[in-house]
C-alpha cells in the first residue's frame, strides 16, 4: 500500500525551528518528486517547495531562504523540510506529496500545483506562536 507518512510538526515559537519528516513506502519513490504544501485555517492549498528525482529544487518566495528541502534514497525514500526563523504565518497543516509521472523537463508551474501530485500523506500541524 502506498503510503506517506509525516511527522516532526508541533508547536514552537516564533524565530524557532522545526524539521519534518516524510517517510515514502508501499513502491519506489526514488524516481518521484517530491513535495511540500500547505494549507492555513480558512486558506487554500498553497505550495511550499519540491525536489526532483535529479535533485532540482523550488521554492515558494514566502518561504525561500528560511526552508530546505531534502531527500534520502538510500532505503525507501525520506524528505525533509528543514524550517528555521519560523514566523506565526508559517502556521499550517503541511503536507508531503509525490508525482510518479517526474517529467525529464517541466517549468516551475508545474511543479507548484496541487494538481501534480498523484499521492499525499494526511498532513502534520505546525503551530507558531507568536
């Protein structure tokens, strides 16, 4: 069963930071990209960042140079999301997400809709205080 598992969000305070974890399994996840969005209270679905099977990397401008993306395939497939000088906006239910048809090219805009990822994981809360 394919499967998507996060962890590593809760509460901290503003300036602080937090590392999720997304655990990949169920199938080989080494050729997907991978991603992560989120969704505030009352907000839409918004893109946070994404890594390529080739290791291209984007980010949402709200979050570039505070966030980092990772990935481990040395097993089954692990991302990251680094996130430091977290700020009370930051607060979400953040998301991991997988594209299993990882283009050989594809621009920016396809990588930053919901819409591409075929799989999720059901979501980790990220609180900051401010």
């Amino acid at each position: 069963q394919v499967q998507l598992a996060e962890s590593g969000g809760g509460l901290v305070q503003a300036g602080g930071s937090l590392r999720l974890s997304c655990a990949a399994s169920g199938r080989t996840f080494k050729t997907y990209t991978m991603g992560w969005f989120r969704q505030a209270p009352g907000k839409e679905r918004e893109f946070v960042t994404a890594v390529t099977w080739s290791g291209d990397i984007y980010y949402a401008d709200s979050v570039k140079g505070r966030f980092t993306i990772s990935r481990d395939n040395a097993k089954n497939t692990v991302v990251y999301l680094q996130m430091n000088s977290l700020k009370p906006e930051d607060t979400a239910v953040y998301y991991c997400a997988a594209d299993s048809s990882s283009p050989t090219y594809a621009a920016r805009s396809y990588y930053v809709r919901g819409a591409t990822y075929d799989y999720w994981g059901q979501g980790t809360q990220v609180t900051v205080s401010s």
